[in-house]
C-alpha cells in the first residue's frame, strides 16, 4: 500500500485543502477579512498542510449568538432523540475513521494505531452518549411534610464551551461535546492551534447527520485562533461552564477568569504519573506497561508515565531489561510503522533537551536516548529519542512535569508506605499505577491511605483510560471528571423540586407561623 497515496486520499475524502474556513456555526461555515490565517505543519515531515483562517471578535460573537439561539431549540428536543441523532454522528466517524485517524497522526504526530485508536474512542463516547440519553436521572425523596413529595431534577446548563489540546485532537472534544449535548446544550469548540484541520475534519463529518435531522444552527459551533479565543470564553458570562484542557499554567488563567464570574470550569490539566513495581510485581507485564505508558504519544500523553518507582531488590534486573527494550525502539515518521513518532514541534525538542541538562545537573544519571534526530528520515527536526533517566529522590526537576519521552527511573527501599509517598510526592495527581500482585499492598494502594490521583490503576499502566470511567484528576491536575460515570451532571443544574399534593400549608422543621 503507497502511504503517500493514502494520506492524499484521506486528506481529500476529508476535505483538507490548501485553504480552510475557521469558523462554522455547525451547518455554515463563515468567512471573515480580518481572520488572520494559521498554518498548520505536520511535525511528521515539517510540511504545511493548510491554513486556517482564525476566528475574529465578530465570528465569535456571531457563533455565541448561534449557540445560545440553537440551545433554546435544542434542549427541547427530547433526550432519546438528542442521542438518536449522536448515534448517527458515531456512524459517520465510522465510515471516516481511517481518514480521520490518518489525519489525526499526520496532523498531530501520532502513530498511525493511536490516530486510530483516537476516532476510535470518539465512537465509543458516542455509544456512551446514547445509552445516556435515557438514563438522565434525578431521585425522589421522602418528604417529612404530609402530603408533600420531593424530587430532583437536571436541566442543560446552556452553551458550554469546550478547549482542547494538541496531543489528542479529537477525543477530548468528544467526551465533552457529545455528552454535553445529550444533556441538552450547544457546545462552543476552540481547537489547540496546532491541530485546527482536526477540527475542521470533525466539523464535516458531522455535518450531513446535522443536516438530515434539522440540528438547530449552532449547537455545534467550531472557532479557530489562538489563546486570546480561551480568554474570551473564559470571561464571557454566556458560557455557563468551560471545559479546558491543556496545561496546569493554562488551567490556572481560565479558571481564575471563570470564577471571577462565578463560572464553572472543568480543566483538565497536568499529569506526572507513577508506577510502582513492588517485590510482589509480575515483571514482564510491568515492563510492557512501562513502555507503552513512557513512549506512546511520544510522550505527548497527559498520563504519560513519566515516573517509576521500583523496590531495591528489583532495580538493577529490570533496569536492564528496560535499557534492552529501549534500544529496540524505532523512531521515525508515524505514519510508516515507527513505534516513536515526533514531537509537535521544535519548541517541545528544546523543552525536552533542557529538561534533560537539568536533571543532569541535578544528580540525575542519563542511561539512554535524550539526543534530537535529524537528517534524512527525520524532516521537520522534532524527532528525539526516549530518554530514562536514573533520578535521585530530592532532584526537584521530578515535581515538574516534561511533555516529552523522558522517564525517571526511582529506587525505593523500604515497604510500600515509602513507595506510595514518593508517588504522591508532586503537585500534579493524575494517574498512577501500580504492579504487584500481593493483595494487601494493593488495597494499601487504592485505601485512603494511597494513591491521590484521580485513576489508580492495578497491574495496567498509568495510561490508555477506557471511556466508561470518569477521566480525570486531582491537585494540580484541576479536579475535572469527564467521559463516562455520572460525569454527565458537570453539563447540567440540579434542581431540587417539593410538591404540596394536600390542602394544607405545613412547614419544614414543623415552624409554625400562624396568622
């Protein structure tokens, strides 16, 4: 099969053309004179792609407009056909999944089987999303007043606004934007501008479902452009929840932005995650687990394993046979059966190079990989190779998070309270895992007493989440929870209903008030 015959392919069935609208109300797409283009450039090869016009104050307030227009409309369809209507998007990401996974690796970097397994997950939501429609559920309860009933209730909270990240350009949307309308709201959605043709690509595969249903004009809005977009939605009171995904310093200034209007936010930030091998540990299984969590995304992955905490007596054995996988690693363009891809771009090869120097200087012990590729093979200059490095437990660089295929590798000596208490022993607290297969260190690990991340994992790695599980984490991570569970009541208001059946007007906490 000819790879560059089949990105060409993918790219046309896709509509990916030298020019691109940014700025869509879900049925239209608009055009402004003053939308300064962006390129987007493959970090696969350095090529441009395409451009993107951005989106200016005008299209924003036109698509806001539309979206609370649309929500008016929309949240009075009922929930069951709401989901009717995302199992038919879910179908067309189906007959597009090749080419959008193909889009999604070359846009992003990515290997090819995670691009796919991206649009993958979009279906999978979309599943979810459409059991959901039918189970909204509120509860009923017991009232101490005669001939009273209580009940409560969740409505759509209104246009929701929705910023995603480079790393995974299309996932994220979907837990947000697919759940979010099946409870009933329009959905705002400003790309990372490093992957815009992304979602672009969404937008049209979306749009004759949105189409044949009638969809009201802006449930699905899409704008282009770079922060100054976020901070528009972060501080605009019309969105009555903004879901952000990126960085911790990112998180931050919309979430202090959102609260200063007594907004919600839902932020999904940094991770700087552990895996703990005990003495108890299946070591072949850890050491796939490893480097999956290490290396897959290039280390682009916000569970990325980036730190592993192995008991003394295991150390040196499984050092060596990770330094022996390492070397069998390939990198190189994605889209060619290379287990590494590239990073986005230059900036992060310098992130990572730094970050490299410093844990150097800090007592750290490079034992492999760390050095930038380029040459023939390696267009584009974003290509590294995944870097372990042996780390000292006082370095402080290992309280930071390096979006990067760097991985430190930690002695622990002692039980598994010492092991636990270095995992959670950073600001972030994402994911965890840990690999033994003694039962008490594993209750250990889950108890109150352990891991404080939001996903604690047994005997898997810390990344590859299923969409049934609520995503998401603490501390600095934001303490968002999106995709499955009952994170659907993020996109919702609760309300609490009493109804007075009888003739009679009795108080609660029996108060008279007789006159």
């Amino acid at each position: 099969m000819n790879k560059t015959n089949e990105l060409a392919d993918a790219l046309g069935q896709l509509g990916i053309e030298k020019q691109h609208m940014g700025t869509s109300t879900g049925l239209k797409w608009w055009e402004y004179d003053n939308g300064k283009p962006i390129s987007s450039y493959s970090p696969v090869n350095g090529e441009a792609i395409a451009n993107v016009s951005t989106t200016p104050i005008e299209g924003y307030e036109h698509v806001v407009a539309k979206a609370h227009e649309g929500f008016k409309e929309w949240r009075q369809i009922p929930a069951p056909h709401r989901g009717e209507i995302i199992r038919q998007i879910g179908n067309q990401l189906r007959a597009h999944k090749r080419q959008l996974g193909i889009l999604v690796s070359y846009e992003m970097g990515k290997v090819l089987e995670e691009g796919l397994g991206e649009v993958q997950e979009m279906i999978d939501i979309c599943d979810f999303a459409t059991g959901l429609s039918r189970q909204l559920y509120g509860l009923t309860m017991t009232s101490e007043r005669a001939n009273h009933r209580m009940m409560e209730q969740w409505h759509p909270l209104g246009p929701v606004a929705v910023i995603t990240a480079f790393n995974f350009p299309v996932a994220v949307y979907a837990w947000n934007a697919f759940v979010a309308a099946v409870c009933g709201n329009s959905v705002v959605w400003k790309p990372s501008e490093k992957t815009p043709l992304c979602a672009v690509a969404v937008q049209r595969i979306m749009a004759p479902v949105l189409q044949a249903n009638q969809v009201p004009e802006g449930v699905f809005g899409l704008i282009n452009g770079g922060s100054q977009l976020g901070s528009w939605m972060a501080e605009d009171r019309r969105f009555p929840l903004v879901s952000a995904t990126g960085s911790v310093r990112m998180g931050r200034s919309v979430g202090s932005a959102v609260a200063a209007r007594l907004g919600r936010s839902l932020l999904e930030l940094g991770g700087n995650n552990a895996l703990i091998i005990t003495p108890q540990a299946d070591l072949d299984l850890a050491l796939r687990a490893v480097v999956f969590g290490a290396v897959g995304t290039a280390g682009q992955r916000c569970t990325t394993t980036r730190r592993v905490i192995v008991h003394d007596s295991l150390f040196d054995s499984f050092k060596k046979k990770l330094l022996g996988i390492y070397a069998q690693l390939t990198v190189g363009n994605p889209l060619k059966g290379h287990l590494v891809g590239p990073l986005i771009d230059k900036s992060a090869v310098e992130h990572f190079t730094k970050a490299i120097e410093r844990a150097k200087s800090e007592g750290g012990v490079l034992l492999c990989g760390g050095k930038a590729l380029e040459g023939p093979g390696f267009e584009g200059g974003c290509y590294v190779v995944p870097a372990i490095v042996e780390a000292k437990t006082h370095m402080p660089i290992l309280r930071e998070e390096t979006f990067a295929p760097l991985l430190y590798l930690i002695r622990y000596q002692h039980g598994i309270e010492e092991a636990i208490a270095l995992q959670n022993d950073v600001p972030q607290g994402l994911s965890s895992a840990i690999f033994s297969n003694h039962v008490r260190e594993v209750e250990h690990f889950l108890s109150v007493q352990g891991s404080d991340c939001g996903i604690a994992n047994v005997n898997i790695g810390t990344s590859g989440a299923e969409i049934g599980g609520a995503f998401g984490g603490e501390k600095d991570t934001g303490g968002g929870r999106e995709s499955g569970s009952d994170s659907w009541k993020a996109y919702m208001r609760r309300q609490t209903n009493t109804v007075n059946y009888g003739q009679t007007l009795p108080l609660a906490q029996g108060i008279r008030f007789d006159f």
